[in-house]
C-alpha cells in the first residue's frame, strides 16, 4: 500500500521520560537524528493508498498476508464500489469477497471489513472523523476496540491518516529497535514504542517508522543481517562490534 511521497507534517503525541533509556538520552537522539538522515538517503518514505482514516484501516486488513501489489489490486477494486462504513456494511458479503480475491484469505478478511464497518458505523458514524479528534490515547484506544485491531494498526491510521507524531512498532521496528540499543532485550511492544519515540526528534516519528522498515526488509533482517553492507553500521553497536573483529575479514558474521 506504499509509494514515495512528502509525509503530511504530524501533530506531537507527549512520551513519558521516566522510562531510563540505556545510554545518554541527548546522544541517543543525536544518533538516532543521525540514522535517519542517512537512511534518508537511500530510502524514500512511502504514502499510503489513501489518508481517509477508515479507508486506511481498510487497505491494513487487505494487506494481511500479501504484498503490495495484490493490496493495492484489491483495495481499488473494493473502494470502486465501497468506500464508506455504511456501503461497507450493508454490502453483499460475496461481493466484497470477488472483489477483494486478489488480495488472499478474502472469505476472512471480508468478514472483517464488513464486522469493523459496523462497529465505526454504529460508534462513530460514517467514518472516524470522531476518533481522530480525541487525544491520543484515547483515540487509540477506541481504534484498539474494533474488531482485530491491535497496536500497530492503531497507530498507523493515527499517524498517516490523523497526522498525529507517533511511531508505529511492527515487527521489523521492534526487532532494529532492539539491535540497535533504543530497546532493551526484555522490552514488550509498549516500552520500544515509547523508547523509540523519546529518542526520534519531533515530526520524523512516521519517517522513521518507514526508514526502519525498509531496513529490516533489506538489511536488518531477522536471519542473516548483512551488517556489511548496512548503511548504519556506524552507528550500530553489533555493526560496530562486527567492524572491529571483520576488520581484515570483510566477510565475517555477528547476529
Ligand atoms: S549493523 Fe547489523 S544489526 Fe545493526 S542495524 Fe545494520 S544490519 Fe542491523
């Protein structure tokens, strides 16, 4: 559901500071500024299909389990006819599952299209205009009792649709996080977000939500790093540590 593009300039979400980050606070977000300048320079931020906040949450249940392609297929062949929580509701569930076949597993995620579009329709009227207008958490929390849908999801329909500074944590922004010393080990999905949020300077938060993700897809990967030839390396501390002991062996390993 992505393609380069400006992000629209996000509204700051307050962190908590008592949370004790590892090192130094103002050098971690002088390095984390740094990684994402530099991985600015090889990336490029993606615009998702859409900014209407439902038909957000909408391309994220398509996007379960496929790739880009056949989430974008599906998204505008369904948003040709669907566009809004109401149509969605009181569409013909074997309509939506024709039209929505590219994109795989189309009997479970019509189900929940057609579950979720009743609970903004009888929540929040046609669409969630409502939700974005709360503060932070509590929007959150709101989007977070639709049905299947968890943190990650929350915050990008907070982030790219209600242009609110906060970053989303997938599974490749947890993993980095971790390696690259923002998150402790032991930390659960809330305490990297909110590590990783205090160290990104204010309006990047959604910038480098995606930066880290094409890192993990390219570089940072779960099995297999290739620190080598990671742009940040530098700035890393397993990258530094495979520096140090690769130094005459350019092709040496460390996880
Ligand atoms: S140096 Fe290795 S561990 Fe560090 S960010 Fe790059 S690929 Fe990941």
């Amino acid at each position: 559901m992505y393609r380069s593009s400006m992000v629209s300039k996000p509204t700051t979400v307050r962190t908590t500071t008592a949370l004790g980050l590892n090192l130094n606070q103002k050098r971690e977000r002088r390095r984390m500024a740094k990684i994402i300048n530099r991985l600015g320079r090889e990336f490029k931020p993606w615009h998702h299909f859409t900014k209407d906040p439902f038909l957000l949450l909408v391309s994220t249940v398509l996007s379960q389990n496929t790739n880009w392609r056949n989430t974008k297929i599906a998204y505008d062949r369904l948003t040709s006819k669907f566009r809004t929580p109401k149509k969605l509701a009181t569409a013909d569930e074997r309509e939506i599952e024709e039209l929505i076949r590219p994109a795989g597993l189309y009997r479970v995620k019509s189900g929940r299209l057609k579950e979720i579009s009743r609970a903004v329709l009888e929540r929040y009227g046609n669409g969630l205009d409502r939700v974005l207008r709360m503060p932070y958490k509590k929007a959150r929390a709101e989007l977070m009792s639709l049905p299947g849908v968890g943190r990650k999801t929350a915050d990008v329909v907070l982030a790219f649709g209600g242009g609110m500074d906060v970053l989303p944590v997938d599974t490749h922004v947890f993993r980095i996080s971790k390696r690259l010393g923002f998150a402790s080990p032991e930390d659960d999905h809330e305490r990297v977000k909110l590590k990783l949020e205090m160290v990104t300077p204010a309006g990047k938060r959604g910038r480098a939500h995606m930066f880290l993700i094409q890192l993990g897809r390219r570089y940072c990967r779960a099995r297999n790093p290739l620190h080598h030839r990671c742009p940040i390396n530098d700035l890393c501390p397993i990258g530094i540590r495979y520096l140090k002991t690769n130094r005459d062996e350019p092709h040496g390993s460390l996880t």
